[in-house]
C-alpha cells in the first residue's frame, strides 16, 4: 500500500491536512478489512485464543497513528488499534503472522494476537494489563531522556474508560507531568470496561476533567467523527513535540462489537446503540471525505479492493509459514536473536 507510506522524520511537517486525512481514512479502510477476516478465521476455527476487533473505534486508533513517525517515535497500542498500528507502520504480516502463530511473526509465534510488537522502532509489545502500558510508554520516554536522544520525540499511549481507572494509569501520568514528558494519553471512552458502564467506573462529569489534576492540558472528542478527532489529535500530538508536556484526550464512541469475538454485547443497551455515539465512525469518515471531494467513489472502491488483496495475501503466506518448533528452537538466544531481526 504505497500510499501509506510516508517519510519517518518527526511528524512529517511537508505533509497536508488533505493527505493525512486521506491517509488517516484508508488505514481505517485496511483495518476494517483485516480485522472483518480475522473475525472470519475466527469463527472458523483458524485461530486459536482470542480475537480482538475495533469496529467503531477506528477512526480515534488510526488518527493517533497517523500523527506519529514509525522508527522515531513511540506508540502504545492496544487491543482496538489495529488500525493506528497501521497507520503508524505496522505491517499487516505482523499481525496475521501472530494470529495464525508463524515463527516468523514478531513473538516468533510463540504468543498469539494482539501480544505483538515492534520495540526497536517505537511499537512496544502490549500487555493485557491495559493501563501499565502509559507507564511503559513514560519509562520509555525517560530512557531516551536519559540517552539524550528525546529531542523530537512524541510517546503516544492508547487506553480505554476502564484502564483509566487502574492504579497504573494515574502512577504514569502523574510521573510524566512532574517529569514535563512528551507523553499524550489518548483515552477512548467507549462506555463498558468490557461489560462495566461507565456509571460504574467513575463519578466525574468526564474523563477530561481528571487532566486538571495531573495539571495537563486536557481535550475532549467525538470519537466518531473522524475530521474532528483527527485534528484534536494532531494537535495534542504537537504541543507534546514541542515542548507542552504530556496531553489528555478523551475520544468518545462506542465499541460496535463485543469485547472480544466470544463476547455478544448483550450488555449494551439498544439505545445507547441508536445513539450519536453508535454511529459507524468508517460511514461517517466516508461520507465527510466523498462530499468534501477529497476521495471519490472509484478511489474508494480500488481501496477496499487493494486491501482485500493484501489481507488475503498476508493470510495465505501466514498460514504456509512453520510453527515454532519447542524442541530445535533455541530458547537461551532469543532474545538476542528478537533484537537482531528488528534491527
């Protein structure tokens, strides 16, 4: 997909508002389409564990992608951020080698789904406690402070309503305002941690509110709306680069399907669906860019068929790919052998 491609200096400053929301749009289109395959290999017994999609959350995930540079800066993505991951880089090799369990996957296939990452080039490997992983985007701020090497350098943490509720969360932000880190903490209120509303979760009017607290600048979104978000993100993003200090934005929209693909939603209520947060943020995405003339239909319609193409292509050499094999493996240099292929 050439046109994702993009040069990997510091927030890309040549680019146009047009070309990063063209190409902010057709990393949500790859997504959309790589994760509606995954969902399929899913329920057909192609995929061992679990798999994790993030219909309606795609147009807050990739602009946070979009606005940060593969191999300088960092992001921390989470189980709905597939498509940030491509905004930011990610091959989509990545990702169906990890799901089908590849050696050649980023883990070696020795850990499936969305445990992947690229460390080496500011794609830290997630973990499922979702909100320590601010706090791994902030140490790895600190260490290249360290190294003096942080010059330029944005640290982009994606988190959820119920990981903003962990102590983790609230240890890191607090430590990256004392310390004035590069940090931007984009928090995605989709209204359930999993099935918990957010009633449940936290008494404030909303979530920006806590950014007065950490004494950070804070934003709030709709995170459906794909043009809005997109430049409150951008934004936050250059205040960071620049020197404000760590950013809190809350993107609200709802998740548009379970927690995972074993989970039904049943838990949401219908009018919370028909709701403005219900919307389809990959329609209204479309719509703004067609009536605006900045994609047109055909264009459109080569997107989707490009990137069928390549998720099948990336399906079909992952799974002609060899498992790990527990007994030739040499377990005692992986890692070495991890930092060499990343390099």
């Amino acid at each position: 997909m050439p046109e994702l491609e993009r040069d990997s200096t510091a927030a890309n400053e040549a680019e146009t508002w047009e070309s990063q929301l063209r190409r902010t749009f057709r990393a949500m289109v790859v997504a959309r389409t790589l994760e509606s395959k995954l969902a399929s290999l899913y329920k057909a017994g192609k995929i061992v564990g679990g798999v994790y999609i993030g219909p309606g959350q795609e147009a807050i995930s990739a602009s946070i992608g979009s606005c940060l540079s593969w191999d300088h800066d960092i992001f921390s993505a989470l189980i709905r951020d597939q498509a940030g991951r491509t905004a930011f880089g990610e091959p989509i090799l990545d990702a169906t080698r990890s799901y089908l369990g590849s050696a050649k996957g980023p883990s070696r296939g020795r850990d499936g789904n969305i445990h992947r990452g690229r460390p080496n080039s500011g794609l830290p490997a997630m973990i499922s406690h979702l909100g320590a992983m601010v706090s791994v985007v902030t140490g790895m701020l600190l260490a290249r402070r360290i190294k003096g090497c942080l010059d330029g350098v944005v640290g982009a943490a994606s988190v959820g309503d119920g990981a903003s509720s962990t102590g983790s969360f609230h240890e890191a932000m607090n430590t990256a305002a004392v310390e004035r880190l590069p940090l931007v903490v984009v928090l995605t209120n989709n209204q359930f941690a999993y099935s918990t509303p957010t009633d449940r979760q936290f008494a404030c009017k909303s979530l920006v509110d806590r950014a007065v607290g950490y004494g950070v600048p804070g934003y709030e979104v709709d995170g459906t709306d794909l043009t809005a978000t997109l430049r409150v993100i951008s934004e936050a993003v250059r205040n960071a680069r620049e020197g404000g200090g760590p950013q809190l934005v809350v993107a609200n929209a709802l998740r548009l399907s379970g927690h995972g693909e074993h989970d039904d939603a049943s838990y949401v209520p219908e009018q919370l669906r028909k709701s403005p947060l219900g919307r389809d943020c990959m329609e209204v995405a479309e719509h703004q860019l067609l009536s605006t003339g900045l994609i047109t239909e055909a264009e459109l319609l080569a997107w989707r068929e490009e990137a069928t193409e390549d998720v099948q292509a990336a399906v079909a050499q992952a799974q002609q790919e060899p498992a790990p094999d527990p007994f030739a493996d040499d377990w005692t240099v992986y890692a070495s052998k991890e930092i060499a292929t990343i390099s």
